[in-house]
C-alpha cells in the first residue's frame, strides 16, 4: 500500500528543518574545541574552504538523492541502482545507532540546564559531579525518558504538524540566543594578577590562524578533524537529509537551500566558539581553553559561568537552553530518518513505526545509561582511548560506517548513476547550481579521496 510519510509545506520550512538537524552539539560542543586545539582561524579557513566545496556537494547530493526517490534512506539508493541498495541498509543503520546515545546526551545537556534555570548552577562545578551523574542508576534514565517522549511526540504529529513546526518555532529563538550570547561575550573583560584580558582580544585570539608549530602531519590531522566535523555538522552520510530531501517540493531550489543551510549551520557553529572561546580565553586563559577538549561543554564551561559573578548563572541558564534546544532538533532529524524508514519496510502508519523506534531506542539508550554503572567495562578504541557503550556505538556509527557510507554514495553517483542524475534534479526547474563545472570532479575523484584517508584515520592505521 502506499504510505504517505507527509511533506514541507514551504521551502523555509525545509531550510529550517534541515538546519535544525545540522545545528546540534556538533556546532556548540565539538566545533569550539576542535578550533582551540587545531589552530584557531586556521582551522576555520580550512573548514569554510572544505565545506564550500566539499560538504555542499556531498549535501546537494543527498538532498537531490531524497527528492528524486522520494524514497526513504532505506530504499532511496536503491531506487537509483539495485547496486546501492545496500547503502541504504547502513545509511539507516546509523541514525538507529545514534539516537538512542544521543537522546542520553541531549538528557545531559537537559540536567545541567535544569540545574542554571532553578539557582542550582554551583552544583555543576563541584569536583566530579559530572561523573557522578552519568554514573548515577536513575537520574540519567530519567532524563533520556523525557528527552525521548518529547522528540516522538514531534515525530508522532508528521512532517508539517510536528517537525515543520517545532522547527520554525525554536530555530529563529535559537538563533536569537546564540547571537545574544555572542554579543555579551565580545563586552566582556576579567582582570588577573595585573593583567586585563578583554573579550575582543580574545576574539582576535580565536580568528588568528595559528601556525606556530605547525606541520605537514598536523595539517593533515587539522584538515581530517575538519572533515570529520563536517559530518557531524551538516549531518551527512547518516540518511537524515534524504529522508527529509524526500519530503521537499519538487518546485523548491535545492541549491539555494543548501546554501541556507550551510550558511545557517556555519554561523552558528562560528558564534559558538565565540560565546565559549571567547569568555574562556577571558577568564581562564588561552592554555585552560587548549587542554579541555571533549570535556569543555559538562565540565569547563560550567566553571567558565562561575567566573563571571552575578551574571554566570544567568549567561548559564541561556547557553544551555539554546544547547538543549539545537540538541533536540538534530535528535527530532535522526528519528525521523528512522521512522521514515520502518514506514516503508513494515508498510506501516507513522504512529506505529514512532512507537516501534521509540521502544527500540529506548532499550538500546537504557543500556547506554547502564554502560556507566552496572554494565561499566572499558574497551580498547582504534584511536587509542578505551571506550563504554556509548563510545562504541559512536566509533562505529561515526568513524566507520559514516565514511563508508560518503564513500559508496560518491561511487553510486559518479560511477554507476552517473552525475547527471544529480545535476539534473538540482536544475530541473532552470535553477542554477554554482558548483556543476566542479560536481563530477568532486564527487567521482576529491571526496572519495578525502573521505579514505579520514576513515583509515579513524581505524587507527594513520596517526
């Protein structure tokens, strides 16, 4: 029978719902400590510069992949080729991988703020209360819960009536958020042992390109971690964007689109490491900002807030309810992808196929929770870090199977379809597409190159 998954009911709609999966803890979390600990402006230049050519044509691509099918992840590639039908099989694999540890983590991003809304904010920075809330038996299942039941309820109401909406409600305050956050940053100033440091020194601190030191292998590190930050960022080879591509007007422009859509994505990825960098340097100092890494969003920036006197808890409770927000809406894509996918292959409604993800990511997020207490055990990663099953399931979603994916997809369309196909579905109306001159090019030599050495990175085989 056939099943009507819903569609946008405007291009903007679209924009914004794209945006909203791309704007998530990638931009607030991972894209500041990367900048910090890869050379500042230099990794920002390499980044615009990658993502310009590179991630909007690998977004074009799986847009125009979504619209053309009109399929779901599942069975989108093959649509195109029975060849690729197994590039469906893994591109759904991931979203379903995940949710369920991403649900846990946007439930953390809910405690903490929690914890700055209600005047609890001294909390977050005792020693150790990050740990001892991820390794507590209830608290973190709780949150994953509400977390999970708020993001299916969306799923549950459709495209127009749920995602549609929810995204043209809290994107725009999203936004507001982040650029009010940014502002303060920048006004800012913090005297320490004679020494004033102020929010625009810190600001030229994070836009100067940072050569010192710098060399062939830690380039090449530098332009791998930006190509990584790329999926994570526009939320590329995990399904989302053809599903949501299936969902798009056929008289929309997909170029124009994606060209919101990165720009939207890169803004605030760019304002994030304002609103942190920026008031980290100020009043932690520059070396603080370079050694926090991974940990910088649950246990630096919360004593960055402490910092800050009177205003700390009240910046604090902002950050993290825009953090909340931009987590959310990427969880509501990734489900989505998801659903879109059970609807086809159990010929289902939406209703049903929300309640049977909703169960099975609950299931798999219960063990993520428990991985920190009564499942704990710690793993050796390719990288060389030990991981839980939370760290599992990011390694192989993210570190193996996406570039596998990206990878597949660049073969499908520039070896067996060919990049007519997505040229043409990006221009059928008389749009321009900027980057036609360079698509093949990227698609069937560029990106599946980048794309090896980031996933022979990943497995550990180059350092």
């Amino acid at each position: 029978m056939a099943i009507d998954k819903g569609a946008f009911t405007s291009s903007i709609g679209f924009v914004l719902a794209a945006a909203g999966s791309a704007i998530g803890l990638g931009n607030i979390w991972r894209f500041p400590y990367l900048t910090a600990q890869h050379g500042g402006g230099l990794f920002l230049l390499v980044y615009l510069v990658l993502l310009l050519t590179f991630g909007i044509v690998m977004l074009t691509t799986e847009i125009a992949i979504g619209r053309k099918t009109k399929k779901s992840p599942l069975y989108a590639y093959n649509e195109l080729s029975p060849k690729g039908g197994w590039i469906g099989g893994l591109a759904t694999l991931i979203p379903f991988l995940i949710f369920p540890y991403y649900c846990v983590i946007t439930g953390w991003v809910m405690k903490y703020c929690i914890l700055f809304l209600f005047g609890a904010s001294n909390l977050a920075t005792e020693p150790n209360f990050f740990t001892g809330f991820i390794t507590s038996k209830f608290e973190p299942i709780l949150y994953l819960t509400i977390v999970l039941a708020t993001t299916s309820f969306v799923i549950y109401k459709g495209v127009a009536g749920g995602i549609e909406r929810i995204s043209i409600l809290l994107m725009p305050l999203l936004f507001i958020l982040i650029i009010g956050i940014s502002i303060f940053a920048i006004t800012i100033h913090h005297e320490e042992g004679g020494v004033t440091r102020t929010g625009l020194q810190a600001l030229a601190i994070y836009l100067t390109p940072n050569t010192h030191e710098m060399t062939f292998v830690r380039f090449l590190q530098l332009c791998m971690a930006a190509v990584g930050q790329l999926f994570y960022s526009i939320s590329i080879a995990m399904g989302i964007m053809v599903a949501y591509g299936s969902y798009f007007e056929d008289k929309g422009n997909i170029f124009r689109s994606v060209s919101q859509i990165a720009f939207f994505d890169t803004l605030v990825a760019f304002l994030a490491g304002i609103m942190i960098i920026v008031p980290f340097i100020v009043f932690m100092g520059e070396d603080a900002l370079v050694t926090s890494g991974p940990s910088l969003l649950f246990v630096s920036v919360p004593k960055l807030f402490a910092r800050m006197g009177a205003a700390g808890p009240i910046v604090g409770s902002v950050f993290f309810l825009m953090a909340f927000f931009a987590a959310l809406t990427s969880a509501i894509s990734l489900m989505e992808a998801v659903v879109a996918s059970l609807m086809e292959r159990l010929s289902c409604s939406r209703e049903k196929a929300t309640v049977v993800e909703g169960v099975l990511a609950f299931a798999v997020g219960l063990l993520v929770c428990l991985g920190y207490n009564v499942l704990y055990f710690e793993c050796p990663l390719p990288t060389g870090s030990v991981g839980q099953i939370l760290d599992l399931l990011d390694f192989a979603s993210c570190n193996i199977l996406m570039p596998i994916v990206a990878i597949a997809t660049c073969a499908l369309i520039g070896w067996i379809v060919g990049t007519k196909t997505i040229v043409n579905e990006v221009t059928k109306n008389g749009e321009r597409f900027l980057l036609a001159p360079i698509y093949s090019f990227i698609i069937r030599y560029a990106a599946p190159i980048i794309l090896f050495i980031l996933l022979i990175q990943c497995l550990g085989i180059i350092k």
